[in-house]
C-alpha cells in the first residue's frame, strides 16, 4: 500500500462516505479521526488534507483547528518516525 493513500481517499472523497466509513456526515456528527501510522509523511498529510476541507467549508485557514480537536479528543494520532 502506497503511503499517500488516506490523504488521497480524504481528497478524492470529501463529501462521500469513506472506504473507511463515515465520512464527513459521521465527523459533523461528532465522529472522531485516529491517525496510525507513519508520522513522516502520511501524518502530516492527513493533517493538511483535513485543513484543507476545514477551510473549504468554512472559509477559515483553520491553523488552530487540529489543536482544539485534539484538546476535544477528537484528533488523535499514534505515529511513528
């Protein structure tokens, strides 16, 4: 599996149910991301990914975005370098 894969399906899919399920109907919902994996480069691009569909939903840059979904428990990632 190439590594690029999540941050693609998020990109291609956005308002689409994800070959993980849910979608952003189940993250408007209350629904959480976990992100597992490697912390190099799949992350961090997963974290921009999710930025980029904050700001083209609501217009914001969304720079603190992750910071409070994490402080929420909403955002939480298990990496590895």
């Amino acid at each position: 599996m190439k590594l690029d894969v999540i941050p693609r399906v998020l990109d291609e899919h956005p308002e689409h149910d994800l070959p993980c399920g849910g979608g952003l109907a189940a993250w408007e919902q209350g629904g959480h991301v976990y992100v597992c994996g490697d912390g190099l480069r799949m992350a961090p691009a997963v974290r921009q990914v999710l930025l980029g569909l904050h700001r083209d939903r609501t217009g914001e840059d969304g720079a603190a975005w992750p910071a409070e979904l994490e402080e929420r428990g909403r955002y939480q990632q298990e990496v590895f370098a």
